[in-house]
C-alpha cells in the first residue's frame, strides 16, 4: 500500500466520480436503481428536494462508513453489515425530520423508512464502497445521491407544474393569468401513473441525445 | 368475514403495491423479461410477505410500541421503541428470508432450485419493507388483518410482474422507438396499466 502514490483530493477520477452519475451514469435512468421512492414523492417539489437530500446524505455516509470496515467484513455477512449502517443512517435522518420539518416527513409517510430498501444505497455499497477508500465512496456516494435528486426534481417540476399549478406551492400559472384565457390544470399529473410515464419520457429523451445509452437487443 | 375480504381485494387492486405506490419496482424491472422467471419471483414473495407480515405485526405490538412492553411488568409500561421500528423490521425481514432459504433447500430441492436465486433479492424487495411499514401506518388490529393485507399485497404485486412479462414478451416483436426500447417503453407501460388499475378505485365489499 504504502508504495502507491497519494492521489489529490480532488484528481480528475475523483470529479468524474461525481459527475458520471449526474448524467451518463445515472442511478435512476441508467443503472435503474431506487426508483421505488422515486416515483411516489414527486407530486410536490418540497418532498422531492427533502428525500433527495435525505438519500443523498445517507448514501454518501453510509458508503463511507463501509468503505472504512470494508477489510473486516465476511462475505456471507455483508448484506446484513450494510442494512445495519444503512438503517442506522435511515433512523437519524428520519429523527432529524421528524423534529425540523413535520409536515414533510408526514409527506413522506413511509418512504423516508423506504430509503433503507432504496437500491440505490445496496448497489452503491455493493458495487463502490465494498472495494474503494472512504474517501472516493463519499465523493461517489455525493454523485449517485445528486444524480437521483435530479431525475426527482426534474419530474417533480413537472408535475407540480402542470398538476397543480404551483411551483413550491407559489401559484404560477394563476400569475400568469392563464387561468382566464381556459387553461386547466392537468388533474392526471397528481396521480400515480404519470410519475412512470413522466421517468419514461425522460428515459427516451436523454436516449436520444446520447445513443449510446440505447439497449441492444 | 367480509371485512378481511375487503382488506384482501383492497389490497390487491386498488392499493396495488407497484401500480399505487410503486413498490418493489427495482425487480420488477429487472426481472420482467420472461414470465417463468417473473412467475417465480412472484411466488416467493407471496411466500415471504405471508411470513414476514404476522411476525413483524407481533413484534410491532408486543415489542416496539409505546407501552408494549407492559407485559414485561410494571416499569416497563411506557417504554417507547418505536425508534426502533426500521432497523427491527427489516432485521426480521432479512434474518426469515435467510431462514426460509435454509428451510427450503434443506426440505425441497427442486423448490430451492426454482426459487432460490431470488430469496436473497428478496430481503432487499422494497414491497416487503413497504408492505411492513404500511402494516404499521395503516393500524391493523389484528393478526388476521395483517396476515390477510401481507397475503393481499404479495398476490398483487405477482399479478403485476405476470402481467408486464407477459406484455414485455410480445413487446419484442413490436417495433419501439430505439432510444425508448427496454427501460423506457416498460416505464411508459407501467404508466399505462397503472391507469387501468385506476379504474378499481373505489370498490368496496
């Protein structure tokens, strides 16, 4: 170990590491992981911004606190190790929301606990922190979290947008006075099933301005 | 009778664990591609969720609630865990699906061979997690209930694997879009069934 060179904090690898899951390498169009929470708290923006945050936070720590045991973990035990930390993490950032922001985390109903099972956090863990140093797992951890918050910000946008007229509950289509000249607010945006159709178009947009992100089959 | 009824259709088709609150959708994705596969994913997680929801709705009740513990004696009455419930729930989640694994493969091989692969996907399966913790949101007085909406939700969650594999098999011959192919057009779909699924809402026994 000792022969290696030290790499900069911040070396190229290390900013690719943050960047790749932003747009190439994303976690939710790309790798397809943690979708599950992703969907359901995009009605708002609010939320959305809180559980990315959320994820982030317990990613990044989560991968770094791994990443330092990962010489004194067995195999066979590493998936409970992992849900451990990351239910640890999980319990914080839910008491942390619980205390500062209620509303939210009324919000959220379940899917603040959800983040645990977010496959996200496994696959990172899995895939990063299980054979990388704490320190490029943060930086990874920071990126992948970021990456979900995008895709969650980007479909919440829309759908607050064009659901219910607001943007962080400020009415900005009733200031814009559309409402006058017939517009109506899309009533389906608020619903489930929009959330995936929404993800999907932005799968097919972001496709078809990098090809090389198609499946082949 | 027909409250458990209701609790059962109501959680298979208007609180559809995927449709409704996009549970377990990491898998669902991934392993839709054939029915067989899907079919055996499907199974397991009934099977999983028949087991994991009674015992987490025991401990929910008898351990981590606030003064569940009374029955510890007296100083224990207002000891409140429910902190606790995360880390408890899918501990118990984690530690029965290894032990349904081991059970398994040493009772039935051939039942081991088909299910197998999937058990340890399963610990990780949002919609048990979720399953557990709607559980407890949802306050279900009894044992029965909890069984019956675990049962409930397990066979839904199947039923929409099945169905999308199904579509995702014919799909390959269909001509999509190249950037939408795979990922994208499953999204769309998933929209789209979501929308019928809709069409339940409502209904009540």
């Amino acid at each position: 170990m000792s022969n290696i060179e030290r790499e900069p904090m911040f070396s190229a690898k290390n900013i690719k590491l943050f960047t790749a899951p932003l747009s190439r390498d994303n976690p939710i169009t790309v790798q397809v992981l943690g979708i599950c929470s992703a969907l359901a708290v995009t009605v708002k923006l609010k939320p959305a911004i809180v559980m990315a945050l959320s994820v982030t936070i317990v990613v990044a720590v989560s991968n770094v606190v791994i990443a330092a045991m990962r010489k004194y973990i067995t195999d066979r035990i590493r998936i409970i190790v992992q849900l451990v930390v990351i239910a640890t993490m999980v319990i914080l950032v839910d008491q942390v929301l619980k205390a500062y922001a209620f509303d939210v985390s009324k919000q959220l109903s379940v899917f603040v606990g959800l983040i645990i099972t977010n496959c996200i956090l496994m696959g990172r863990l899995e895939a990063f922190a299980m054979a990388n140093k704490p320190w490029p797992s943060f930086i990874d951890g920071l990126g992948n979290g970021a990456g979900y918050g995008i895709i969650l910000v980007v479909v919440a946008f829309f759908r607050e947008l064009l659901g219910s007229g607001t943007l962080f509950g400020y009415p900005v289509m009733e200031k814009l006075g559309l409402y006058s000249t017939g517009y109506k607010n899309n009533g389906m945006m608020i619903l489930p099933p929009m959330a995936l159709i929404v993800v999907g178009l932005i799968i097919w947009f972001q496709r078809s301005r990098d090809k090389s992100l198609i499946e082949k089959k | 009778m027909q409250h458990l009824l209701n609790i059962f259709v109501k959680s298979i088709f208007i609180d559809n664990m995927v449709f409704a609150y996009f549970l377990g959708m990491c898998s669902y994705l991934a392993v839709s591609k054939t029915v067989k596969t899907s079919v055996g994913l499907g199974v397991a997680v009934v099977f999983v969720l028949l087991i994991t929801i009674p015992v987490n709705f025991l401990v929910e009740h008898y351990v981590l609630k606030k003064g569940a513990l009374a029955w510890l004696g007296k100083g224990f009455a207002d000891v409140d865990l429910s902190f606790l419930t995360f880390m408890v729930f899918i501990a118990v989640i984690a530690a029965i699906v290894q032990l349904v694994e081991m059970i398994i493969e040493k009772f039935s091989p051939s039942l081991y061979n088909s299910l197998g692969i999937f058990l340890p996907l399963i610990a990780v399966n949002c919609a048990i997690l979720g399953a557990a913790l709607f559980m407890q949101d949802r306050e279900y007085q009894t044992v029965t209930e909890a069984t019956v909406f675990g049962v409930g939700s397990g066979i839904g969650w199947m039923l929409a694997i099945v169905s999308i594999a199904a579509i995702r098999e014919k799909l390959r011959y269909s001509n999509v879009p190249d950037p939408l192919k795979g990922l994208g057009i499953t999204f769309i779909l998933t929209g789209l069934m979501a929308i019928a699924f809709m069409g339940f809402m409502g209904i009540k026994l």
